[in-house]
C-alpha cells in the first residue's frame, strides 16, 4: 500500500533551489533513502525501488553522497569471504 507524505515548504525555498514541488519531493525522497541506506535501515534495493531508479544508479549516487558499502568490520570480511568461497564451489576458475 502506498503512503502519501506531505511536507510544509515555504516557496521561498522551492525558488532558491530553482526547483518545482515535484522535483524537490524527489530530492528530499532520494536524500531520505540515501541517509537511511547509509545507517543501515534500508538495503539499496528498498531505496532504489522507492526512488524508482534502478539499483545501480542508487548505489552510484549513494557513493557521491559518501556511503560505504563494507564497514571493513569482521562481520563484512566474513560474510564476503563465505560469498567467495560459495561462488567458487559452484563455478570452476577460469582457465586461462
């Protein structure tokens, strides 16, 4: 089910953005899943759904915000590690 929020915002900052309500409800939904994507509460593909891009793009622009996709804690190593070790009983090396 699709919720509706509607946010108070003086037209004084909708023209110093240069931006119409539409387009700045954009900005403050991408900024929103961006921050939320970055504490950890939604994963890129529930904030890329929401912004209605595909998730590559979310993550591209969740990079130029400054998010970081590993914490580089032992949890991250273990969890990528166990994925490559999967991935590499399921698909022989490339031979050269």
């Amino acid at each position: 089910m699709k919720q509706t929020i509607e946010i108070d915002c003086p037209p004084e900052i909708l023209m110093g953005l240069h931006l119409d309500a539409q387009r700045f409800g954009d900005l403050i939904k991408l900024q929103s899943a961006t921050v939320l994507f970055k504490e950890g509460k939604l994963s890129s593909g529930m904030a890329a759904r929401w912004c209605g891009l595909p998730r590559i793009h979310f993550l591209m622009q969740a990079m130029q915000s400054g998010a970081s996709f590993l914490d580089n804690s032992e949890d991250d190593f273990a969890r990528e590690t166990a994925l490559l070790r999967l991935f590499s009983q399921i698909r022989p090396p490339l031979s050269l």
